[in-house]
C-alpha cells in the first residue's frame, strides 16, 4: 500500500513540475513580446519627435531603421492632409521583422508652419 502511495504521489509530483515548466515557457515567451513592443514604441515615438521637429511631406514612406541601430524594425509613416491647412495627421507603424504582428503605431497631428 505504502508503494502505491509513493507511485502517486510522484505522478502528482510530475504533473505539478511538467505546469510549472510549461507556464515558465509561456512566461518568458511574453517578456520576450512585451521587450519588443516596447522598443517598437520607442523607435515609433523617435520617429514622431522628428517629424515635430521637421513636419514631413504628404504621404506614405516604408524602410528599415538600420540607421538607428535597430535593422531588425521596419517603420511606415503616413502623412495625410486634414481639414485644416495647417495640420497634418502623421502614423507611424514600427514592427519587428521578424514578427510583423506585433506592432506599435502612433498617430498624431502635428502644425505645420507656414511657407
């Protein structure tokens, strides 16, 4: 009788250790994402502030970000007129390349100044 308490008690055991391996995996999976999404969203927010800084033209342009130390991000930005000739809406998109689900977009309008 004491062999076949020992015998389940191990299988429960087992079971207990094979949960806590799979939620580890699972956990880390999710840091992993939210590290790239974070940086996605910084990569995104400097690509806005340089926008502010110098209101770029309308429409759409797509590239790396190799430039900034980050070839593994792509980035879109598109500038749309608005109803008010002074502002422009500006969408910034930035993803990993690896995993272009996950991605961070910003939207903002921006003044342009006057020519």
């Amino acid at each position: 009788m004491t062999l076949l308490e020992v015998l389940v008690a191990l299988v429960v055991l087992a079971t207990g250790v094979a949960a806590l391996q799979r939620l580890l995996a699972e956990s880390v999976g999710a840091v992993a994402t939210d590290a790239t999404l974070t940086r996605a969203m910084l990569l995104a927010r400097a690509v806005l502030a340089e926008a502010e800084v110098a209101p770029p033209p309308l429409g759409h342009v797509e590239g790396d970000l190799a430039g900034r130390g980050a070839p593994d991000f792509r980035v879109a930005r598109e500038v749309t007129a608005t109803p008010h000739p002074a502002l422009r809406q500006v969408t910034v998109r930035v993803w990993a390349a690896q995993r272009p689900g996950d991605a961070a977009e910003l939207v903002e309008v921006l003044r342009v100044p006057p020519r």
